[in-house]
C-alpha cells in the first residue's frame, strides 16, 4: 500500500536511506552526508524538546551554513516550525519579528548573540537561558522514544517554516506555511523540471528567502546535493564562475539580479559553467537582453521564468522559454503549477479571461500559506472566500499583482497595483515604463519610481546611455504622458538581501 507524505522529514528520510554516505549539503569548507544529517539534526532536536513545546515557533539565527540547515531540520524533528532570522538584517528588524513570534525560543550560532540586546527590555539577550539556546548546547543525545512520540502526532497541516516579508504597515508580516504544502509544490516542481539524485543545486537565495525552500526540499526529495555559494562569490563574475564550475553545478534557482551579475559584467568571455543544466528565476522581471546573454552560453539548458509570492509557497505558475535566442518584448509568466488554480479577477470581482485584459493574480489550492502568523487582520484582507464561487468554502490569495493573457493562453506579469500611478489623467503602470527602459540596447537596468507632490516620474537606470539619449528613444516606444521628466544615471543599484534592486532605498536616494 502507497503511503502517502505527510512530514517533509520523510523526504529526508528516504533520500537518507537510499544514498546514506552522499554529500547533501556543502558550504565553503565543509559537507554532510544524509545519514550524518538526520544523526546530527536528532540530537539538536532533543536540545529543543528541553525548552520548547512542539507546534511551536523557533527562531533560527545563524549564517548561510550547513549548520544553519541543520538547525532547521532539528526543529522540525522537534515538531516545531523554524523562523529563519538574517544576521545582517537590522537589530529593530530583528526586535521586531521577536515580537510577533511572541517571543519564542531562539535557536542561535555562536557569534551572534551580540544581536539579541536587551535594549527596549523586549528581546532576548544572551544571558536568558530560558529562551536561547545555542547550536552546540542544543547538542546533546538522541533520544528516540521523545521524538518519536512528537512525530506521532504531527499532521500534514501543520507549519514547517514562517518566513518574514516586508509589510505593509512598516512590520514584517511573517507567512506560515504548512509541511503539505510545500510536500504538494515541491513534488511537482521536481518532476515538471527533471530534478533527481544526479543533481548538484547551487544555491543563491538567503535561508530568510523562500527561493532557498526549492533549494533545500528539491535537494532532499530526491537525494540531490546543494552547494552553498558564498555570499562573496556574487561580488563579481569570476569567483562565481570558478564555484560553478568546481562544484560541478548542474541546476540554479536564482534571483534575476543574481543572473545578471555575469551577463552584465561579461562573465561568459572568462569561462563558461558547462554543467549548468537548468537555470530557472524568479523574483523581478528579467531583462531579455539578459536572458539571450545566457541562452546564447548555454543553449543546451532549460531555461525557466518562475513567477509566485512567497504566501502561495514558492509559485504558481511558470514559463519554460524555448529553445534559441527569445525574440519576444515580453516574457510570460506562463501556466500553473499542476494542482494551483491561477486565475484574474476585475475590480468588480469578475473572472478575466479575455485575452489582452488586464486582472488581479489571484490564486488557489493546497500550496496556499496559512496566512499571516499572529496577524489575522492582514490575513483576512487578502485571503479571502472566492467571488466567483459562492457555494463552497474556497479561499484564495489575492496577490496584488496584475497580469493578462496573451493570444496562446500564457499568463502575462504588468505590475503591482501599488506601482499603478494616476499622471497626467492616465493610469499608468510603472512596469511598463520599466520594460521599455531595459530593452534599450545601452540600458543594463531600470526602476522608475514617482513623486506624488511634484507629480513626476524618475528613470534610474545603469548603462553607457546618457539621459537625453534615452528620453529620445523612449518616445519611440511610449506615449508622451509615460516619458519620465527626469534621468539618474547610476553605476550600481542597491540590493536587498535577496538580491532584488532595494526600490525602497532608490526612492530615498532620487525622490527628492
């Protein structure tokens, strides 16, 4: 009789009993194999029990290491659900998912513990033992009979991770979301992409960044290996070309930005990472120009636009470009995830699908998150009953985003509706403004943003164009009233920790 998953541990477990001495998971210095893994996550996990109850949150602070994912596994063994915390996000940040957690255990690597103060008397510090608990300490026996009776009576519904976002009241809305959800998307995903044991997923993302979720559960639902990439390595081409190609990588799961690193600073003309299979990215729009620089050096591999918020589990739909240089101006988002129900909806909350016809993303199914954790005001707000069904129970997930159908059915990315301006008596959307931008021959990258009270629109890009330049072009391309009034010229964007242009700072740089 099949038995069906109901603990992603199970992923793990099998992939342990298969390949029990294959490396998992590697970092810069160091590697664990599978068996290694679950002994080492066990005695973590029994550290945990001592101090928490199962069900509960575990805030998880330590670098991009195997460790780190150690400790992740160790919670869940403890039937607890992990909160990756990012040491180099701000300490006020830091206070502030505390806070929402209500102040759960913190799991913590040495070193870091200077950033949990005692400041505002409202956080952990390293002092209080009843609520921290360090790597090493956590470490002490397995005991079987503890976590077996904890796993026992876990069910398929509940958390595995929270992951936190920025909100939109100015705190962090952490998003919860369950072991069979990511158990139902990660299956799929590893199967519609050829993922299996003869893989090595060279990962990108922050472990605080849900494209590290495919990272870490397509890595052991198939007994796979992940190399941990240096942060430093997406400094510049060359180092990251050198860890591609001496880990032997077969498969990426990145960030646009990330991508871009090498097709903007002419990676290719160094060396070219051959083992490089599939490369599959979400995140932001990716500039064609872009995507054509990495077809054109690795026309033999799949190359995928992934599209979904972190409250659907990772994403719905996707887009698997075809084979030779896209000559298309806009890259489609594509169709669902098997088992997701993508669909648009008016303002009226009427179902789109007329071709060319622009709709809210709005999304179902059982890779829904559970929401907002203890925020049931913001959940309420955007996952809501169906407007279209109204004879059964069927919540969906409003994401914000806005998108159409091109003449073949795919599903087409506009914008957000945030970025939706009213100028000039048109309702504009800055995306648009956007793409134009970056298909212009001497413009690597491009955000507009808009000043509301001078009620003007900036274009800050990158590239050898200068501003007079561009504005000429654009008018080629875009109706007067979408031609921003002024140009900033930059050399570099800033990032966010998950490698996406930081729009928040370029707004506090040119919106003046």
């Amino acid at each position: 009789m099949m038995k069906r998953k109901n603990n992603v541990l199970e992923f793990l477990e099998n992939s342990a009993d298969n390949f029990p001495d294959k490396i998992a998971f590697a970092g810069e210095n160091n590697s664990v194999t599978y068996a290694e893994l679950i002994k080492k996550a066990k005695r973590m996990a029994v550290g945990i029990t001592k101090k928490t109850t199962p069900r509960s949150p575990v805030a998880v602070l330590g670098g991009k290491t195997i460790e780190t994912v150690t400790a992740f596994f160790a919670c869940v063994y403890a039937g607890c659900f992990y909160v990756p915390l990012n040491p180099a996000h701000p300490e006020c940040r830091l206070r502030q998912i505390l806070k929402t957690l209500d102040h759960p255990l913190v799991l913590l690597e040495r070193g870091y513990e200077k950033l949990l103060t005692d400041e505002c008397e409202e956080i952990y510090f390293a002092e209080n033992a009843e609520r921290t608990l360090f790597f090493d300490e956590a470490d002490t026996s397995d005991d079987a009979a503890i976590l077996d009776k904890i796993r026992r009576s876990h069910i398929d519904t509940d958390p595995l991770y929270v992951m936190f976002t920025s909100g939109s009241t100015g705190i962090p809305k952490g998003i919860a979301v369950s072991h069979r959800s990511v158990i139902d998307f990660i299956g799929e995903f590893v199967n519609l992409f050829g993922i299996d044991q003869s893989d090595v997923i060279g990962n990108q993302a922050p472990f605080d960044f849900d494209v590290s979720v495919k990272d870490i559960y397509a890595t052991i639902a198939t007994g796979a290996t992940m190399q941990i990439i240096p942060k430093k390595c997406f400094s510049f081409p060359m180092p990251l070309i050198d860890f591609l190609i001496d880990r032997k990588v077969t498969t990426i799961i990145w960030a646009v930005s990330a991508l871009c690193i090498i097709s903007t600073y002419r990676g290719f003309s160094y060396k070219v990472p051959t083992d490089i299979k599939r490369v599959l990215f979400s995140g932001e729009a990716m500039p064609i120009k872009h995507l054509n620089i990495w077809k054109k050096a690795l026309p033999e591999a799949v190359f995928v636009n992934l599209y979904g918020p972190t409250e659907i589990t990772c994403n719905c739909t996707y887009y698997i470009t075809p084979d030779g240089i896209f000559d298309k101006e806009v890259l489609p988002i594509g169709t669902p995830f098997p088992n997701e129900r993508v669909f648009l909806l008016s303002e009226n909350g009427d179902n789109v699908i007329r071709p060319n016809t622009v709709g809210e993303i709005c999304v179902s199914g059982t890779a829904l998150s559970l929401g907002y954790y203890n925020c049931r005001e913001e959940t309420e707000k955007v996952f809501v009953q169906s407007p279209v069904n109204p004879y059964y129970n069927e919540i969906i997930y409003k994401t914000g985003d806005l998108g159409y159908y091109d003449e073949i059915g795919n599903l087409c990315f506009v914008g957000r509706k945030d970025f939706q301006i009213k100028h000039m008596g048109h309702r504009i959307e800055l995306a648009e403004i956007e793409t134009a931008l970056t298909s212009m021959e001497n413009v690597d990258r491009a955000i507009c943003i808009y000043n509301s009270h001078k009620e003007k629109i900036i274009g800050v890009y990158r590239g050898t164009a200068e501003p007079s330049v561009v504005a000429a072009e654009l008018r080629n391309s875009l109706p007067a009233y979408m031609i921003p009034s002024h140009f900033e010229k930059v050399v570099e964007f800033p990032l966010n920790e998950n490698g996406k242009i930081d729009r928040k700072k370029v707004k506090e740089l040119y919106l003046r």
